[in-house]
C-alpha cells in the first residue's frame, strides 16, 4: 500500500461475554498502530447485556488510543441504546447518522446504522408492529445520507446490505438477515467501502456491489480482526 492509503480495524459480533476470549486473542494478533479508527459493526453485547459493553471496550483500548466508532445490532437492544451510550460515553455511537472522521487534511465520512433487514423475522413482526415502515424509513434515510455525502464515505451497518456475503447461511433465511434493497442503494450512489456483520456462519469476507467492496467482519465467521486499507478517494470511480 502507498503511503496515501489508509487503514481501518474493524469487527462485529463480540456478544460479550460470549465471544470475549476470541475477541481477545484475535486483538492480540494484530498492530492497530496504523489504524485511523476501529469499527464495531453491531452486537458488542448478548442479548441486551449492557454493562458487558466496557470490557469490549477496555480491551480496544489497552491497544488502540484513536476513534472508536459503534453502531447496534440485534443484540444490542434498542431498549439498552441509551445505556450503552451513557455508559461508554467516549465511542462514537452511529444509529441512522454520520461521523466525519479527520486524518490530516482528509475527511473521511462514516454512515453508521443497525441497517435494513427486505423481511422482519418472525420475532420482530411479532414485536414491533411497525417494523417493515421502520426499514422502509431508515433504508431511505440511508440513501439520503450516501446521496448528500461531500467526503469520501463508508457506510457501517449490523445487516449485510447484499445476500452475496451470506453465504454459508442457509439461503432461505438471507432475507431475515440482509437487503438486497440496500444493495440498489449502494450500487447507486457507490460509497467507498461498506462494513456489515451478522453474518456468524458466512464463508465470504468480502464481496462487490458494482465496484464496492464489502466486508462481513462478523468475529465467530472469521475469528480475526479485519484491517482495511484504502485510498480516500471522493468515489471509486475516481479510479477509473
Ligand atoms: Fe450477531
């Protein structure tokens, strides 16, 4: 990589207390000196348990003293969003908003969001009544945001926003588990990488939406930190 490139770290799927020993022995692998920020796709947390949050957080930062960036998943209940904020008050928390992330004279643009599921799962059509309108919403409010993006932009959600890295999942529940809806989105206004989780069982780290890389940096699919290196460029288009 040419010294132009920059580096991200970033995972998803920690459910601490479940994972945190994996979580720490892939943290143990790698240097995070290099990196400009760390990205937690969603799912810090099992099953709502907030306060195992700090130790996720601890543990980044024994090792890593720049900008750490979250948004929430499934696990990471909404009840226990505010919670999670109060309690780990310096990490930057995304829900459907942005964050413009300063590396010299470089703006980076991050999209942060639990993301957009084309079915609600069974549980979530029982739960909350509203939910296909929320998706509706908040795929739209996603669009909005990677539409009016000045900055080269990457765009984080929990969901995949493409079926192509959820392979390894049973196909019949990609729909309970992505959005093919967002893939449109991504595939129109083309940020420069896109960072899901979720995906436990996927065999595929990366794939493309057009020219956009993709990457399900769930914990237990890969048991490793991802570090993502790229040219902030406005667009990938630039490229060609
Ligand atoms: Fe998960």
């Amino acid at each position: 990589m040419s010294s132009s490139s920059l580096t991200l770290a970033s995972v998803a799927d920690i459910h601490a207390p479940r994972f945190l020993n994996a979580f720490r022995s892939a943290l143990s692998k790698i240097e995070l000196d290099s990196c400009v920020a760390f990205i937690i796709a969603g799912d810090i947390v099992e099953r709502g348990k907030a306060r195992e949050a700090r130790a996720v957080f601890e543990l980044i930062k024994e090792k890593f003293k720049g900008p750490i960036i979250a948004v929430f998943g499934n696990e990471d209940y909404e009840e226990i969003e505010d919670r999670l904020k109060m309690d780990n008050p310096d990490i930057i928390w995304l829900n459907d908003e942005f964050y413009d992330l300063q590396v010299g004279n470089i703006t980076l643009r991050i999209i942060g969001s639990r993301g957009v599921l084309d079915n609600p799962t069974p549980w979530q059509r029982r739960n909350i009544p509203n939910i296909r309108e929320i998706y509706l919403q908040r795929l739209v409010k996603l669009k909005t945001l990677l539409r009016s993006s000045p900055h080269p932009t990457i765009l984080v959600t929990h969901y995949s926003p493409t079926y192509k890295t959820l392979k390894g999942e049973p196909p019949r529940i990609w729909p309970y588990m992505g959005s093919r809806r967002l893939e449109k989105v991504v595939e129109q206004y083309k940020p420069l990488i896109v960072i899901h989780g979720h995906a436990h069982k996927s065999h595929v780290e990366r794939a493309f939406i057009d020219v956009v890389p993709v990457y399900n940096v769930s914990l237990p699919a890969f048991n490793k930190i991802f570090l993502i290196s790229f040219k902030p460029r406005k667009s990938l288009l630039e490229y060609f």
